[in-house]
C-alpha cells in the first residue's frame, strides 16, 4: 500500500468519528492502529471489538478512531505521528512489528499515552506494554489435537518467528504429544501475520503430506476455510472462527481484548494511568474459547476442560518439567516451571520438533 493511500485513510478514518461533544467538554479520544483488515475474522477483529466494546463503555464521553492494514516500520510511524496531532489521548498500536514506532512516536508526544500489544520495550513514561498468555490456550488445544488425530499428523501454520509464536508452537506440540506418543507435528511458516492466500496454501501443503488437524498463528480465516473443504479438523486463532468451517472447527481461542481496553481507557479518564506491562491468560478471561464442537469425544473434552480449568486456577503451567530442549540439553526439571522473563524469549524449539527454527 502506498504512504499516500495509508494517510488518506488514516485522515479519513479520523473525520469520520466526529468532533467535540455538544455541551463544549472535549471527549477523550482513542486511536487504534490495525496491522490487517477489522474484517479478518481473527486478529484485527478481535481488536477492533475491544474498540466497540469501549464505545459502548462510554458512549459521548469518548471519541474512537482507527487505521486498518498499516504495515509495520515507517508507515505505522506516520500513522501514529497523525494521531497523535489530531489530538489522541490514548493510541493502541496492536502489532509487534509496531514496537519501534510507538515508542518513536511517543518520545515526541509525552502527553499522548500509547499501549503497544505484544512488544516488550517501554523506553518511555508514556508507553505501555500488554499481551496475552496465548500458550495457555494452545496447551489445550494441542490436547484435542493429539487426541482427535488419526494419521497422528498434525499441522501448525506460522506466523513471524518471534518468541510469542514459538512458545505456540512448544505449547502445543508438547500437549499434543502427551496426549498421543505417535504424533508429528508439521510447521510451515508464511513470514507474515496477515494472508490469506499464503495461509490458505500453506493449510493444503499440510493436509498433503496427511495432516488432518491443523493450527495457526495467522490472522484470517483462510486456514479454517481450506480445512473445510477437505474434511480436515482446524482451530481458530484470535476470534471465534466457527462461521468459516462449521464441520472443520473443533474450537478457536479467543483474545478478549474489551475489558482491558475498557480499564485503561478509564484510566486515562481518571488521569490514574500509569505504565505497566500486562501478560494475562486463561485466569482473567483474556485468553479464552469458543464454543467446543460435538465432534470432540467426550472424554477429550472434559480433559481439556481440567486442564484449561486447571491453569486458570494457577494448578497447572504448560509448561512443566521435565523437558528438553530439541537439542536434547535439559530446559526444565522434573516439576520444574519457567520464570517469566526466560518464559517471553524463549527462541527454541522443544524436543521431538523435527526442523530449525527460522533465522
């Protein structure tokens, strides 16, 4: 997309949500900058109905605006930049490669808190970290998946190699594994958070080589639409994807958004916002999951259940020991969990992986 065309629509996108309330009490104003499309079924959605869910929190007292399919770098700069000149208070940047920017951004703007969704720097007083513990969720679904498989080939479609995805992909194939000694877990990365077609082939190159329950870390529906039509089991990522493969879909994990969303925007309200960074789970609702299908026998799903009930209830950490590293070098002990800080880079990929982790 060319920079005139990201800025036309960012302008746009901030006429189009209106002025000043009525009685001369200026609303406080909400940007949000989107790495996809607010209808690709998955990430940017998700987003997107945090946005709603703070209008309807707030009604007149604030002021929502957002720019769809910013590519990460420059361009998300400019976007941020123009936000923050049209008088923004508080800017969701909500893609990782958004991490520089905002914080660029944020040293020339003191007064304008931005929150940036899955990164880690915070090289300003007016900058905020958040995300979500996604490998909680994919711990369970690597349960059903190990479970369900019956050629004991399961497909894990990628994303961008950065340690959020990873850990996914430890999560799952090591619940998965448990669940079922005889799985393989097949990956193809796409190098990209948001394709469809990309996702799509890379959906019909597992099920090729015979993988009959898939996952991704991607944000569109094309996965779960491919699993669809070839009678192949699939997860949804980020919304609830059940409308796109109402066979196919076994559950999707969730990010709930709204209420953190709702919180901080209250904070800002109240002039009590201060920095911090967020990394929450199954425990406050922020990972979540769609409705399980009938298809899951019964007994898989009550386990799934125990467990998904289990780490909200701080019983259980996917990841506990014993388990080794995929070079065979020890990562944890028996019984032994990971700190966080360890838990947030991890950049490995755990025994029995079969392939490298991309550079």
């Amino acid at each position: 997309m060319k920079l005139t065309s990201i800025l036309k629509g960012a302008v746009a996108a901030l006429a189009l949500t209106g002025a000043a309330m009525a009685d001369g009490h200026e609303k406080t104003k909400v940007g949000f900058v989107y790495v996809g499309p607010i209808a690709d079924g998955g990430w940017t959605t998700e987003h997107n109905n945090g946005r709603l869910a703070i209008e309807e929190a707030f009604g007149d007292a604030v002021e929502t605006t957002y720019v769809e399919k910013v590519p990460e770098g420059a361009d998300a700069e400019r976007v941020m930049t123009q936000m923050a000149l049209t008088g923004h208070d508080l800017i969701f940047t909500t893609s990782f490669g958004y991490m520089d920017p905002t914080n660029n951004v944020a040293e020339k703007f003191p007064d304008v808190k931005f929150e940036h969704a899955t990164g880690y720097k915070r090289l300003h007083d007016n900058v905020t970290t958040y995300s979500a513990r996604f490998y909680e969720g994919r711990a369970v679904i690597g349960h059903i998946a190990g479970k369900m498989t019956e050629t004991n080939k399961i497909g894990y479609i990628a994303s961008v190699p950065i340690p959020e995805v990873i850990r996914g992909i430890n999560a799952a194939y090591l619940h998965a594994k448990k669940a079922n000694p005889e799985v393989e877990m097949k990956i193809v990365w796409t190098f990209g958070w948001e394709d469809a077609a990309k996702e799509g082939d890379a959906a019909r190159a597992l099920i090729e080589q015979g993988v009959d329950v898939i996952m991704q870390h991607t944000d569109t529906t094309a996965p779960m639409l491919v699993a669809e039509e070839a009678g192949a089991y699939a997860f949804g990522q980020a919304s609830d994807m059940s409308a796109a493969g109402p066979t196919a879909h076994l559950t999707s994990i969730i990010d709930n958004w709204a209420p953190y969303y709702i919180e901080r925007t209250q904070a800002v309200i109240d002039g009590t916002w201060e920095q911090k960074d967020t990394w929450d789970g199954i425990s406050t609702g922020m990972v979540e999951f769609a409705e399980f299908s009938d298809a899951i026998p019964a007994d898989v799903l009550a386990e799934a259940i125990a467990m998904k009930d289990a780490i909200a209830a701080g019983e259980y950490h996917p990841f506990t020991g014993p388990i080794n590293k995929q070079d065979g070098s020890v990562y944890l002990a028996e019984g032994e969990t990971p700190e966080d800080g360890p838990l947030a880079g991890m950049n490995f990929y755990v025994e029995g992986i079969v392939g490298d982790v991309p550079q």
